[in-house]
C-alpha cells in the first residue's frame, strides 16, 4: 500500500514531466525546467528507499530525497523571486547555492559521519514489505538544513508579500497562487507528521506544487507583452529576422526574411556573406548603429518593395553577442510620404506662386503711388526709376567690390525700396511742390516735413507684411535719405554710421541724379561737374566708404545716364 503510493507518486511526477515537455516555450523560466527536472528523481529516491533490501540502499535512495530541501526548494525561490520581479545580484544566487550544496554535500556522510546523521540508521519494514529508515538521530547538519528550509522559506514569504504591497504589475491571481504553492510545501516539510508517520506525503506536495508552477508559467506568458508580442509577430508571418554575431557570421532567419531578401537563402550559419550586397549592407548598418544608436532604421527597395529594416543589439543575458534586423514591409506608408511630399511640393508651388502674385501686386501699387507724387511735381520727372536703377548700379558695385558685406536679402529689399523714397511729398502742399523756383525759408522748410512724412506713409503701407527687413528699410530709406554724414542733414540731423547704411546709400544716388537732370530751377550738370561735386561732399554729405564704389561705378552710371532723357 505505502509503497504503491510512492509508485503512484512517481508516475504522476513523470506524467507532470511529460505534460510540462509537451507545453514547453523558450520563454519558461530556467528554474521551472530545473524543478520539472527535479521532482520525479526525488519521487524516484522516495520509491527506491521504499524497495530496499538493505540499509545501503535506502541510505542512497534517502540522499536522493534530500535533494529537495536543498535545490528544489532553492530552484522553487528563484522562480517566485522572478515572478515577482525582484532581482537577485548575481552574487546573491551564487552564495545561495554555495550554501545549499554545502548542506546537500554532508548528506553523503549519512553512514560514514555523524556530521548530518549520528550513527547508523537502521531499516526497517512495514506489513505491506515496505521498508524505512528508523532509529535517525540528527546530527550538526541535519539543525542547518532545517534552519536553512526556514530561512529559505521566510525569504520567498517576504517577496511575496512585498510584491502584494508594492509590485502592482505583479499579477494578484499569480501571487494567490504562489502562495497556495508556498504554503503546500511548508505543509509537506513541517506538517506531514502531523497526519502519519508511517509515509511521506513529501511526494504528493512536490506533485502538487509543480502543478501549480506549470499554470503559473503558461499564465504569465499572457502577462509579458515583450513575449506575446514577439511570438504573435512570428506567427503573424509578416515580420522577417535576421541576425548577425559581432563579426558578421550569419546565424539565422525565418522564412518571412528570407522570402523578402532572397539572398539570405544563400548564406551558410557562422559564415560571413559572401555576397557583396549583402555584406556591404549589414556591416554598414551595424557599425552606423554601433556609433549612433539613433540611426536604429534603414530601407532597401527590392522588386518594387520597400522594405523596413529596424537594427537592434543581440543580447545574450547581459552580454552584447551581435546584432538583430527585423524587416517589414513598408511599400504602402513609403507610398503614402511619397504622395505628402508630391502634394505637399504643389502646395508650396502654389504659395510661392500667390506670394510672389501678392509682392508683384505691391510692388506695382508702391511704384503707381510713387508715380502718381512724382506727377505733382514739376522738377522731379522720371527721378523715381533713375533713382531706383542708379540704386541697382551702387548695389551691385558694393557687392561686388566686397569691401562693405550686404546680404542678398538686404540689397533686393533696398533696390525694392529705393521707389519709396519720396512718399512723403504726397503731403506737401502743391504751391509748394510745384513751384516753378527755389523755396522761400518757409517753404523749405515745409518741404523739409516729406521725409518724415514718407516714413508713416511707408510704414502704414507695408504695415502686416511678413519680410519685416524690407519694411525697415524702406522706412529708414524714407526718413533719412536727406541727412547729412557731418550733421548737417534733415530731419533728426544724425551723423556718421547714426544714419542707416541704406539710407547713406539712397542719398548718394538721389543727389546723383538730382544732379545730373534738368530741373525747372536748373540745367543739369555735366558728368564732370556732377564728379567733382560727388567726390567734394564725400565725408561732408556722403559716406566716405562709399567713394571708392561710386568712383568703380562711376563709369556705369554715366553710361546709364547717356542712354536715356534726363
């Protein structure tokens, strides 16, 4: 009867190893596999001792059995620690165990020492022909291996309980259940001589447990997203792998990668691709990946496909072994970008067509108004558009010079805003703008009210456009153009570098040409008068930096000048 009960035991313990080899996934915890390891040849130590003949059988048969209180209860804690996500330090484990093989290995004295045993046990059977070890008395030892199952134990209750406490992500129907196992196995230990000393329900507990540790397994695999996701993307069959050690040998693939990179069929495992495009690929991505880890995503186009690759470190424990690529299909979001882009390309054309119909459109009212105060007064015909392409020559001649830095955007918007310069004498009063002489004191100074006057003007017109540079600089063009580098200018009588670079540049041309065009009051100077003029007020009223431009472009001005009515 008690001996049929270990057999019992033992063959359930054998199915349980059957069942967990037929469930098994890569993903199991180690422990677990130790424990389905562990149980039937303990089960098997209690049905050996059961059938002995001999007190030297049993006694091998009972060190069989101690293997559970000294590595199955160790594999139980690591499991339970896992599951609840404590992290042992790797040197924690190791004392651990150095410990639990220091007790197992004083069990093998059992009949030769009285360090775990004092004597010699002796044998003895029950009615059934049963045999069991009678007449132990306990040794040294034998006090550490029972201080060592409590300490054990006590330290899987304290996990447990911290986790319920502090381990949210810990499942509860989990811990439930680890406590049942817990406690089924204190039970086994401590309480089965409480029911009968004539057999060891021992095995029946280590069954039971490893029953409980099977549907703890299979139940987390539901909790770990990194697993479920990783084994529904293979079973998905739409994401290929490939990996690579650190020297470039290729190690494997599925099917999925294969079929979308042909080549990788050709590759031989722990050989490096002999195929150039392959080889020149992978290596590039790994070593980019391995200076840069941002630079994680690389593309292919292959028979009108383009593929994903996603390169990430091939982590063996916490060792870096080489390197992994998961590739994807991603023809249709590439397709997509390309379509935003294409569209996105006309937008653009078509706001750098609007913007430029709007620019045309100001420029044209700016010089219509320009035109229209040109109209009003009588000295003044045809000065806007010399002014504006003696500006041009200047510009130009600065830039290419390269003595004075404009930018590019600084030399379009003046030439831009060189029309606008006289705007304010829309405000002067016509007795005044078309007086057919030279002004009276008071009329001058009248007159001298225009260039502040242009400056709101400019400012209210070009008011809410987004090119604010060309918006100061055609104000400072308006307000300044008539100030003086000593002083002597109007309205604010700035002097030297006070006065905007653009403004000293509208004065040189505006008296340029003021002087070499004929006017009610005056005949136009020749081009020599108007030299000696210029080069006799460099410094007085003009920028002394700009002489040396004026004298390079003197030439192009004058040509410019003999080719039209002035």
């Amino acid at each position: 009867m008690i001996l049929g009960f270990y057999y019992v035991m033992f063959g359930v313990s054998l199915l349980m190893l059957v069942i967990y080899a037929f469930i098994f996934h890569k993903h199991f915890d180690t422990n677990l596999t130790i424990i389905a390891a562990l149980v039937p040849i303990i089960n098997m130590g209690f049905v050996l001792m059961a059938s002995a003949k001999h007190v030297e059988e049993a006694l091998i048969a009972l060190r069989l059995t101690y293997l559970g209180g000294c590595y199955l209860l160790v594999a139980a804690m690591f499991l339970i620690f896992n599951v609840c996500q404590i992290n042992l330090k790797p040197w924690m484990r190791v004392v651990i165990l150095a410990i639990s093989t220091g007790v197992y290995v004083t069990t093998l004295t059992i009949g030769h020492s009285d360090i775990f045993y004092v004597g010699m046990p002796t044998l003895e059977f029950n009615p059934d022909g049963s045999a069991f070890i009678a007449n132990k008395h306990y040794g040294f030892m034998h006090t550490v291996f029972y201080v060592m199952v409590v300490v054990f134990y006590l330290l899987t209750a304290g996990a447990i309980v911290y986790s319920f406490l502090k381990k949210k992500q810990v499942p509860r129907s989990i811990l439930l259940l680890i406590v049942l196992a817990v406690t089924i196995a204190v039970f086994g230990f401590f309480g089965s001589r409480l029911i009968t000393h004539e057999v060891e329900i021992l095995p029946a507990t280590y069954n039971l447990g490893m029953i409980i540790y099977i549907i703890i397994a299979s139940r987390l695999r539901l909790y770990d997203a990194s697993d479920s996701v990783l084994d529904s993307l293979v079973q998905k069959g739409d994401t290929g792998f490939v990996s690579f050690d650190n020297k470039m040998r290729y190690l494997n693939s599925n099917l999925t990668a294969r079929e979308m990179i042909p080549e990788l069929n050709e590759l031989v495992v722990d050989h490096r691709p002999i195929d150039g495009w392959l080889d020149n690929r992978f290596s590039t991505w790994m070593e980019e990946y391995h200076k840069d880890n941002s630079k994680d995503k690389q593309y292919i186009e292959k028979n009108d496909k383009v593929y994903l690759i996603t390169v990430s470190k091939l982590m063996i424990g916490k060792m870096h072994r080489g390197y992994q690529f998961l590739v994807s299909d991603d023809t249709a979001n590439q397709q997509y970008i390309k379509l935003i882009k294409n569209y996105n390309s006309q937008l653009e054309e078509e706001v750098v067509k609007k913007t430029r119909h709007i620019i045309d459109m100001q420029d044209k009212l700016v010089l219509g108004m320009a035109t229209m105060v040109e109209g009003r007064d009588n000295s003044t015909g045809g000065h806007i558009k010399r002014t504006s392409d003696c500006i041009r020559i200047i510009v130009n001649q600065i830039n290419e010079d390269g003595d004075i830095k404009l930018s590019e955007s600084f030399s379009n918007n003046l030439i831009k805003a060189a029309p606008m310069h006289d705007l304010g004498k829309i405000t002067i009063d016509d007795r005044i703008l078309r007086k057919p002489g030279k002004f009276t004191p008071e009329e001058y100074e009248e007159m001298k009210k225009h260039p502040a006057e242009g400056a709101r003007i400019v400012s209210r017109i070009l008011e809410g456009i987004d090119d604010e540079e060309l918006k100061t600089i055609a104000v400072n063009v308006a307000h300044y153009h008539h100030e003086k580098y000593n002083g002597l200018g109007y309205p604010k009588g700035l002097k030297g570098e006070e006065i905007p670079l653009e403004a000293r540049i509208m004065a040189l041309a505006d008296v340029y040409d003021a002087l070499i065009s004929k006017r009610v009051y005056k005949e136009k100077f020749t081009f020599e008068q108007a030299n000696e003029i210029i080069l006799n007020e460099m410094g007085k009223q003009f920028d002394p930096k700009l002489e040396k431009v004026y004298l390079s472009c003197r030439d192009k001005l004058e040509e410019y000048y003999s080719s039209i009515d002035c």
